[in-house]
C-alpha cells in the first residue's frame, strides 16, 4: 500500500491524514515470520510494533489537539486502528501479553469513553430540551384554561349583576307604582334617586322624594 511508504508525519505534510489507520499494517510483512524468530528478534519486532503504535497515536493527538482533525474524525480513526491491529496481528499473542500495544489500547478505551459520555450528554441535552418543551406546553395550557375560567366566571358574575339589577329596577318600578317614597326605593334597591327619577317618569308617575 502506497501509504506504508510513508511516516506519518510525512502523511501530514502531504495532506494525507485520511490513509494514518493504515500505519499499523507496517509490520504486517513479519506477521508469518515471528514464529520463526530468535527471542531477541521477537523482542526488537514488539519494540517496533510499540513505537509504531506511540507514533500513530501520538500523530493522531496532535492532529485532534490543533483542530486538523475532529473528535469523531479522531474516534473513527483509533476504532479502525485498533480493528486493524486485532485482525491483522491476532496470531502474535505477545502483542498483547507483553503490551505492545497498550498505548493503543489506552487511547481506545480513552477515546470509547469519551464518545459514550458524548452520547450520554447529547442524550441528557435532549431529555431536557423535552422535559422544557413540556413543562412550558403544560404552562401554557394550564394559562390558557385559568384565563378561559377567569373568562367564564367574569362572564357568569356579568349575567348576575345583570339579573340583580333587573330584579331591582322590577322592585324599584313596583314601589315607584305603589307610591312609595325614593329613600325607601334607593333602601331597598341602591338605585340612585336619578335613576329613580328618570323610571318614574317613563312610568308617567311623580316620584315621592
């Protein structure tokens, strides 16, 4: 692969990001052969296989750190490393057992964590927005049926005050009929002696002040 012929600092400079999951496979040539190896070649092969590891992530880092690259960009890219390096070196246990790969591994559980508090926080963030929404929908509901009720009882307490003063004007005609005097009308009714006057003279009769 093109890539490999490359490091990935020079994968940088050439704008060439995109292609630095692919560092891992630079020792993919030796995969077949480790079994072979003396144990000083096992050794020197998990120490290049370390420092490719450190190389790559510590890119990564840099590239995330001054914005070249974005947290899920940096997120997607450990992901593939570390599917990579599974598949391709499985048969190396040493890898593992003698952690070789242990910076990558830190970096993807670092990097996991951080996605799933992510989506914890977006998850949280969204929960709110739609505890907000209902609560004001719930205000405004509950504003809108208080003043529909306010509406209705001021509406009700209008018509009474409407029947009661029809009532009293009733009241106030008959005593205007029957001759009574305006002090004891406006005692009875609280009709203003105006009012009064002006009942009386509709009804063609003189009131008795």
């Amino acid at each position: 692969m093109r890539s490999l012929g490359y490091t990935p600092q020079e994968l940088i400079a050439n704008d060439m990001e995109i292609l630095l999951p692919f560092q891992i496979l630079r020792l993919y040539g030796s995969v077949k052969k480790y079994s072979s190896f003396s144990e000083e070649q096992k050794n020197e092969f998990l120490e290049k296989f370390s420092v490719m590891c450190r190389d790559i992530i510590t890119t990564l880092r840099s590239l995330k750190e001054t914005g070249k690259i974005t947290n899920d960009e940096h997120s997607t890219m450990i992901t593939i490393i570390r599917d990579l390096e599974k598949h391709i070196y499985s048969s190396i246990d040493d890898i593992a057992n003698k952690g070789a790969d242990s910076m990558l591994n830190e970096e993807f559980l670092f990097s996991d964590e951080r996605a799933r508090a992510e989506e914890r926080a977006k998850a949280e963030a969204e929960k709110a927005e739609i505890e907000a929404k209902a609560k004001a929908e719930k205000a405004e509901i509950e504003a809108k049926a208080e003043a529909e009720k306010a509406e209705i009882k001021a509406q009700a307490q209008a018509e009474i005050a409407k029947v009661e003063n029809e009532e009293k004007q009733k009241i106030a005609e008959l005593m205007i009929e029957d001759g009574e005097c305006a002090e004891k009308i406006i005692r009875y009714t609280g009709i203003d002696v105006s009012v009064l006057k002006s009942m009386a003279q509709s009804l063609g009769k003189a009131l008795m002040l």
